[in-house]
C-alpha cells in the first residue's frame, strides 16, 4: 500500500511539473506582454491593435502588464511570469536606450524567446552585441533618427510656405519651443535634434534665417519632461509658465511648437487654446508632434495643430503578433522576423533581428 502511494505522489508530481513548464504542445502558447506604462497614448493604440492580432492567433493566450514607469517593477513582472511559465517574453522596457537593463531581462529569461519592442534597448549601435549574441532576442522597434529627419522636413517646408503669417513678432526670425518626451530615451533625443537641424537646413535653403530658440537662457534649447511620460500636462505646465514672460504683447511670443510625441502636442494646444490661439478665426501657433494618434489628427482637422509623423501603431502590432506566431511555430526570433512579408517593415542593414517599422509624414487627409 506504501508503495502504490509512493508511485501515486510521483505521476502527481510529474504532472505538476509538466503543468508549471507551461507546455506549448498541450497548454498552446502562453505570451506575456510588458509595458513601460498604461498612460502612454501611442502605446495604447498598439495594445489596443495587438490585443486584436493576438486574438486571432490560434492556441496562443497572452496578458498584459504594466510596469508604472518602473524598470525594478518590470523585471520582478517578468521573473514571475516566467516562474508561472510564460512561453514567449514581450517587452517594452522601461529604461529605454539601456543595454545593461536588456541583458538583465534576457539573463531572467534564459532561453525564452524575448521580443523588445518600441523602446530602444541600447543607443547608437550599443544594443547589436546584445541582439547578436542572443538568438532567442530581437527587437522590432523604428530607425530612431527618422521621425526627426520626416519631422524637421515637415516644419520647415510649413515655415518657407507661411513664413510672415508664422512671424507674429515681425522680427523676420520664428521663435521656437521644443518639448522632449524624456532625457535619456533616444527616440526623444533625435526627434529633438532632428526637429530642429532639419528644419534650419530646409530655411537656409530658402534664404531665411534659421530658428531661434525662445529662452536664451536654456542652453539646452528644450523642455523635458522630467517624469519621462512624455505627457501633455508636461508639456502645458510648461507652456502655461512660458506664456507669463513670452507672449504677444510682450514682443516675444513663442511662434513654433515642437513636440517629441503627440501627447506633448495636445498640452501644448491646450495651453494655447486657453489663451486664445488655435481656435477658429484666430491666430494659430503651428504646432507639430509625433505619433498620429487619433486626437493629433482630429486637431489637425480642426485647424489646431499643423502636423505630426505617423508611427504606425497597427504595423508594429502586426509585426509583434506575426513574429509571435513565427516563434510559437518553431521559428527563431530572426526566422521569424525575415518570414514577415510586409512593405511597411524592414531588416536593419546591420543586425538581422532588428526590425523597422516604418514613419509616414502626415498633416491630414
């Protein structure tokens, strides 16, 4: 009787064991995706379109979690995910542009497949060692420089077109302000000196000065958001201080707004429609972001914002579910990567699991 008990208290184990090794043949594939935070705006429309793609996936069930900005809360997410055997790792990390972080997550995960997206893990090729030797890592993300380049291309091809009714100062310079997302994410440091660079190439070409920052007292030429949430009530608390010393009937207005993301740009017209600016009939603050977000392309519809560079929110949650599915097939990260047939994605040059999805200019339709 010892003995039959013995063997009974063993398959049970055995089963147990196979149940918390989270299977793939028997329980399908378990995904849990990680986000930086849950008040991002552009990353709620990719969780909105990835939950859509996950869906149809069949034998594939997936979560959500969220990390409130914090890289510490993120990776005890991700150890007990794995604990609870999660197949397949997706994340959006929190410390973006760190290297370091992305070794951490990968060391956590072991040979679980890690899918990084939309927050750089490393900055000016620092993350390719950490993709190249690990084959159970990619990244599908953007080619970081570009939003800036379309972006600056935007604003100064807007500024030759409407120069003198842009100039509200009539000093024949256009006064600017710039709002970044946050210090250390390197999408917000090319987006702001792409912006900018770009921009100034476009008007001296044209033979018009280049733009002057409002604030000669910032060296840095910028307003960041010191939470790193790249969020609108940043951006207005920002502008709303602005307003008290630099206005029209001081001479010195603020007569551009660059804006790191959407979000930013939405505080930003806020500020401006509380004083007055950007409503119909009245002087409009060209105002330009980053993302496409439905509210940016409302505002540009109603004459509120002059533009933004499309992030395509549905092409990177396509490209996360399709190499999901990849992966879930046998596939590895970069199998899975180069099966994706898609024009709006491309292989970096330089790392073959590293994918782009692309920008697109957009001031509306």
């Amino acid at each position: 009787m010892k003995k039959f008990m013995a063997l009974l208290l063993a398959a049970a184990m055995m089963l147990t064991m196979a149940a918390c090794g989270g299977d793939s043949g028997s329980d399908g594939t378990k995904v849990s995706v990680f986000w930086y935070d849950e008040s991002d705006v552009y990353l709620s429309s990719v969780r909105t379109a990835l939950n859509g793609e996950l869906d149809k996936l069949e034998g594939v069930t997936y979560d959500n979690q969220y990390a409130a900005n914090n890289q510490s809360t993120q990776l005890d997410q991700i150890k007990t995910a794995i604990a609870n055997g999660t197949n397949i790792v997706v994340v959006n990390q929190v410390t973006s542009g760190s290297e370091d972080t992305a070794k951490d997550i990968l060391a956590a995960a072991g040979e679980i497949p890690v899918i990084f997206f939309n927050r750089a893990i490393g900055t000016d090729g620092s993350e390719l060692p950490v993709l190249n030797e690990n084959a159970t890592a990619c990244f599908i993300g953007t080619d970081a420089p570009e939003a800036g380049h379309m972006q600056g291309q935007m604003i100064g091809d807007y500024l030759v077109a409407n120069y003198d009714t842009v100039d509200v100062n009539g000093d024949g310079v256009i006064s600017y302000a710039m709002m970044k997302g946050d210090e250390a994410n390197i999408e917000a440091i090319y987006r702001t000196q792409y912006g900018v660079e770009d921009a100034n190439a476009v008007l001296t070409a044209a033979g018009k000065p280049a733009l002057q920052y409002f604030d000669a007292s910032n060296p840095d030429c910028y307003q960041v958001d010191q939470g790193g949430a790249w969020s609108a009530a940043a951006a207005k608390e920002y502008m709303d201080t602005n307003f008290v010393t630099y206005n029209e009937d001081n001479g010195n207005m603020i007569e551009l707004v660059i804006c790191n993301n959407d979000g930013m740009a939405e505080g930003v017209i806020a500020s401006l429609q509380e004083k007055g600016y950007n409503k119909e009939g009245a002087h409009v603050v060209p105002v330009f972001g980053v993302d496409a977000t439905d509210n940016a392309k409302a505002l540009i519809a109603d004459g509120a914002m002059a533009g933004t560079v499309k992030q395509d929110a549905e092409g990177m949650a396509a490209a996360i579910a399709q190499t999901i599915s990849g992966i879930a097939g046998g596939k590895s990260p970069a199998d899975a990567l180069a099966a994706l047939s898609d024009d709006r994605f491309t292989i970096a040059a330089d790392c073959a699991t590293k994918l782009y999805v692309a920008y697109a200019p957009y001031t509306g339709e």
